[in-house]
C-alpha cells in the first residue's frame, strides 16, 4: 500500500480560518442587511452557504425542512450561493419548484453574496447537507462564528465535528435524519448554544489560519 509505504514523508498542514476577519463580521452593524434580507429575529434562522448543485443535497434539505415548518412553522431558510456553471441553473429550478409544491414559507435563495460571513453570523443555525466534501472550509467558518453546524457524515467532515459535541452530523441523502436533527437544534436553544460556543473553541483551537501558514512552511523547509 503506498500511502503505509510513504506515511513517513507526509506532513499534514490544516486549513486554517482567519479568526479576526471572521471576529469583525461578527461585530459590524447588520441592520441594512437584515432590513435586505427580510431578517425576522422572532425567526429561527438557519442558513447554507455555498454552490447550488445537486451534490450538496439541497433538495433533501428543502424536503426536510418541510417536516420542520410542521412542528416549528417559525423558522426560515437561507440558501446563500449560486450555480457555477450553466449546468446548475436547472437544479435551482428544481429548488424553487420544490419549495412552492412543499407550500414552504420563510425559504429564501439569495444568490452570490460577498457577505456571506456577516450573513452567517446573524443566523441561528448552520446546516451544509452535502452529498460529497473534502475539508469545508465553510463549516470550520460557521462554527468559529459560533454556529452550531449540522452536517453530512462525509468526507472529512468527521475531522472538524465531534459529533453531539462541536456540530451534529447526519447520513447524506437522508432527508428523515436532517429534519430530525434540524428539528432537535431548532427546539432546544440551550443546545443550540453550548454547541456553538463549543464549536467556536475547536476552531480557536484547531485552525486559526497560523496553524495553516506554519504547516505549509515546514513542507517549504522539506523541498529544500
């Protein structure tokens, strides 16, 4: 096995977030952009930031939360992003014919945002219901703003959540399990908040963007 052959030659350098840039989203004034996005603080909020594609399993995510509005008809969802490539507009279709055919209220597509991490930090929850991931950096993101994320079991997403500890993870292409765990964060705040803050210490912990940076510069001293 050549990965048990070469081990000794790797070096890990993890990504790392820029925690004082994600700190000053967190403290700016957001009322022009709530005032934007129709932001109803009586709400819970969550959201999803990234492409709108197939493989990161919105289309489970608007089936779920149509269990969700069921018991918590106060929430509202966020889909923060856009397609990437002229394949992907059909599916955002799909996604505004899914949300009317579920009679979903409160369900908003904003498209590309600049603000993605202001727009996170107002918000209640965090949710990335992926089909496939490497190491999203979105969700380290979400959870130094001190989100509690909800994810897919995936990829490497079990190296950044400790589950029911830091995020809550679910089985990809599991609509039942999402609303269920969606439902769980959205009923009990208290949750809801050690999570987040939780999370928030992971991330301090484990990826501030130095740790990246000092990664990378012990493989630049290997190659010379």
């Amino acid at each position: 096995d050549l990965i048990e052959k070469y081990r000794h030659k790797f070096i890990i350098a993890e990504n790392g977030v820029d925690l004082e840039e994600l700190a000053e989203a967190e403290s700016r004034d957001h009322e022009d952009l709530k005032s934007e996005l129709e932001f109803d603080l009586s709400k819970t909020n969550i959201v999803f930031v990234g492409q709108v594609m197939r493989a990161k399993g919105l289309d489970e995510l608007i089936e779920a939360m149509s269990e969700v509005q069921r018991e918590f008809p106060n929430t509202a969802l966020y889909i923060v992003g856009d397609h990437c490539v002229e394949a992907h507009i059909e599916y955002r279709v799909e996604l505004e014919e899914a949300i009317r055919s579920h009679g979903l209220k409160n369900v908003r597509l904003t498209g590309w945002r600049p603000d993605a991490y202001d727009i996170i930090s107002i918000m209640d929850i965090f949710v990335l219901p992926s089909h496939a991931e490497g190491v999203p950096h979105t969700v380290i993101e979400a959870m130094a703003l001190g989100k509690p994320v909800l994810t897919t079991d995936v990829g490497s997403i079990a190296d950044i959540v400790d589950n029911e500890n830091t995020g809550l993870m679910v089985p990809a292409k599991d609509p039942k399990a999402l609303a269920a765990s969606l439902r769980h964060l959205v009923g009990d705040i208290p949750l809801r908040d050690r999570i987040g803050e939780q999370g928030r210490e992971a991330v301090s912990r484990n990826w501030p963007i130095q740790s990246g940076i000092k990664g990378f510069e012990r493989l630049y001293r290997t190659l010379h």
